[in-house]
C-alpha cells in the first residue's frame, strides 16, 4: 500500500528522534526503575525506524509484550540474560512505546 509506506517514511524519523530525546543509560534509583522489554521487540523496532531502502522496508513490530520473558505464573524465566533476552528501558520511553504501540495482558 503506498499510502502505508508513505506514512512509514514520514513516521520512522520522527519516532526514533522521539526515542533518542529520552533514552538513557542511566536513572535515578530513588524515583525511577527500569521497564524491561523483550529484545526481540526491540530490535524489530530498530529494524523499522532505521530502514532506508524502499525495496527492504521493514514493518513495524505489533503490540508490546512481555509474554515470552515469562512463565505461566508471570515470572521472570530462568537464565534470561540482558541484551540477549530484554533491554532495560527509561519509563518515559516505556510509555511512550506503550502508547505508540500498545499492549498485551501480559505485566
């Protein structure tokens, strides 16, 4: 759909500009924590934003979730590694994931 695309093409900078305005390395352990989301999520996102070829366009990811870092009880499974499994993200890009993008019922 060239209309899609379009839209993609105009939506892709300004997102990632978005991302980067409040991505952090660091946050302050007395009023934040840090939001983990799975990495595969992730790099499909990153794999969205930054595509700039026409003929290899890259969709962008469906709702987050957290579903596949966890068990049936909604914990953490065993020997997931960061950076490999989940990346630690800011809350506000959290949210602002979370809004862009939606979610499920997973916590």
């Amino acid at each position: 759909d060239p209309i899609l695309l379009k839209q993609w093409e105009i939506r892709r900078p300004l997102e990632l500009k978005l991302i980067q305005k409040y991505d952090r390395t660091t946050i302050n352990n007395n009023r934040e924590c840090w939001y983990l989301i799975d990495s595969n999520w992730l790099n499909q996102w990153s794999r969205f934003v930054h595509t700039t070829n026409d003929d290899d366009i890259e969709p962008p990811p469906d709702r987050l979730s957290s579903k596949d870092l966890l068990d049936s009880n909604n914990k953490p499974l065993p020997n997931l590694k960061n950076r490999i499994d989940y990346r630690g993200v800011t809350p506000m890009v959290f949210f602002i994931f979370r809004n862009i993008y939606g979610h499920d019922e997973s916590p």
